[in-house]
C-alpha cells in the first residue's frame, strides 16, 4: 500500500490484518528470516504504530499514512 493515502481506523486495520496473514504465508512458503518475510513484519510494525497513535487521539478520525 502506498504510505501517502489517508485511511479510517477501520480500513487500517483490514490492512493490517491482511499484511499479518501475508507475513504468515510467505513466512511459511520461503523462510521467517526471508528478506520478504522481513520487509513485511517491518511494515506490519508501521501501520500497527499507526493505528495505535490514531485511536488515542479523539480526532481526526483518519490519518496521513507517508
């Protein structure tokens, strides 16, 4: 995903799950330590702090991704 659109918290955590079940898949198709598995827990990582910080915040309710 491009990580300058603007997201709801609800379309943020549809992607965070789908990156979580990549990472699994891909974890188990290549290697947990693959390069691939890795970029995508990094990202996983991004979008999970993302999300934290926009729900404790009482507004705005989407955020700039960058």
């Amino acid at each position: 995903m491009e990580r300058n659109c603007i997201l709801t918290p609800s379309e943020l955590l549809k992607y965070i799950e789908f990156l979580r079940k990549e990472m699994i898949r891909t974890g188990f198709s290549s290697s947990f330590r693959s390069l691939q598995t890795i970029e995508l827990s990094q990202e996983l990582d991004f979008y999970i702090f993302q999300y934290q910080i926009m729900i404790r915040k009482p507004q705005p309710t989407t955020i700039f991704t960058h």
